[in-house]
C-alpha cells in the first residue's frame, strides 16, 4: 500500500454502500466489516457545513475506503493502493 488513493476494485470491499449511506442517516450507527465482522472505525473527511459534499473513510484489516457522498447518496468510492 501507498498510503494514497485509488479507483476501487470489487475485490475487497470490506463495507457495503448501504451501509457508508445508513451512516450519514445515523451517525450513532456504524458499519460492520464484511471480513472480520466488526465494527469498523471512520474518518470525517470534506465535511461541509450543509452536508452537501462528504467524505468518510473507513479502515479495517489493513485496507482503507474512502466513499464520497453528494447529498447523502454515495457517488465514488476510492480504495487505498
């Protein structure tokens, strides 16, 4: 791994979009690994004042994403390479 960001492959994608999504809805809730079944730790990342461009990154077992959401609806989702 880098340490940077790359277009993501279907290979390891650890958290479903719905769940990234179902996050910005509740920020109480939070997403559980596809691998390892556990809860799985999140960065704000781009947070704007009215929410309409958000990032998040979530990493867990060594892998890293990063989704970006344009009003509350996930638009590209970025793995670390």
């Amino acid at each position: 791994m880098t340490g940077e960001y790359g277009p993501q492959s279907d290979e390891d994608q650890f958290v479903l979009t719905g769940e990234a999504e179902k996050y910005l809805e509740d920020s109480g809730y939070h997403p559980v690994c596809q691998v390892c079944k556990k809860h799985v730790p999140l960065k704000k990342l781009n947070w704007d004042e009215q929410k309409i461009h958000e990032s998040l990154e979530f990493k867990c077992h060594g892998k890293g994403l990063k989704f970006h959401f344009f009003e509350k609806k996930v638009f590209k989702v970025e793995e670390l390479i």
